[in-house]
C-alpha cells in the first residue's frame, strides 16, 4: 500500500505539478504535492527497513525495492513482483 501510494505521487508530482508549475506559473502546486511525495517516500524508506527485516530479505533484493522507488512505475512493478512472489510460495 505504502509503494502504491508513493509511486502514485511521484507520478502526480512529474506529470501534474511540474507541468503545472512550468507551463501554468503555478509553483505551489510543486511545493504542495512534492511535500506529501517526501513524506510518502520516507514512508516506503521506513516500510521497506521493517520489511527487509520481517522477511529477511538480502541486501541485493532490498536494494532493487529502494531503487524501485526512484523511477517512475517503479514501486508499481515491485509491488506487482511482491504479490506474485507471494502467491507462488502460499
């Protein structure tokens, strides 16, 4: 929930705000939604260490989650990866 939420904001924030901001003069927009983006990426920071040791993922798969983070539809494939992972070992 927390990957859905953050990666929908990055998305909100590049192709909303940022063309709102540079194409409308409206450069609130992008202190406001980049705002809640920080708080929800420090979220999935905070959810992924708690994960990472939940199921005590190595160090190679917990970085591929953080760097999911830092692309667009990133935290959208690795949660889509997380569910079917999760499927093939119920």
């Amino acid at each position: 929930m927390t990957a859905l939420a953050e990666g929908s904001s990055f998305l909100l924030l590049l192709f909303v705000a940022m063309p709102m901001k540079y194409l409308m003069g409206m450069p609130k927009v992008v202190t406001v939604v980049g705002a809640i983006h920080g708080i929800l990426f420090l979220l999935y920071g905070a959810q992924l260490a708690r994960l990472r040791t939940a199921h005590q993922w190595d160090n190679r798969f917990s970085f591929s989650a953080f760097l999911a983070s830092l692309f667009p539809f990133g935290p959208f494939l690795f949660d889509k990866h997380l569910r079917e992972k999760e499927v093939v070992t119920n």
